[in-house]
C-alpha cells in the first residue's frame, strides 16, 4: 500500500489546512502510538455533521445482522 485514498488525506486537510499528504502520514504514524480512545476521538472530530450520520447509519446497520 502507497498511503491512503484521497478522501482520507482530506479529513486532514480540512483540519489541517497546511499539512502535506507526508506530513498527514507521519501525524498517523504518532497517532498509532495513541490509546485507542484516543483514536477513536480524533478521528470522530475530524468528521463533519453529515460524515458522522453516514458513519452512524453504517454502524447501525451492520449490528443489525
């Protein structure tokens, strides 16, 4: 694998409106030293309002089965 798809690198952008697709792979890097929490939120924060009800409508979703 060579990095991640470009929506990815997006949500970062968004954030982080100066960082490099390296600089975002770096940052991913440290934050896998990170408790899982962690991850959970930063990543949770990065979504915008309808990326979150996409999510939750997913999630819903497969726990159904």
């Amino acid at each position: 694998m060579n990095g991640y798809i470009d929506e990815f690198y997006e949500l970062f952008f968004r954030k982080f409106n100066t960082l490099t697709k390296e600089q975002v792979n770096k940052y991913i890097t440290i934050l896998d030293n990170k408790s899982l929490d962690t991850q959970i939120n930063i990543f949770w924060g990065l979504f915008n309002l309808k990326e979150r009800n996409e999510f939750i409508k997913i999630f819903q979703y497969i726990i159904s089965f």
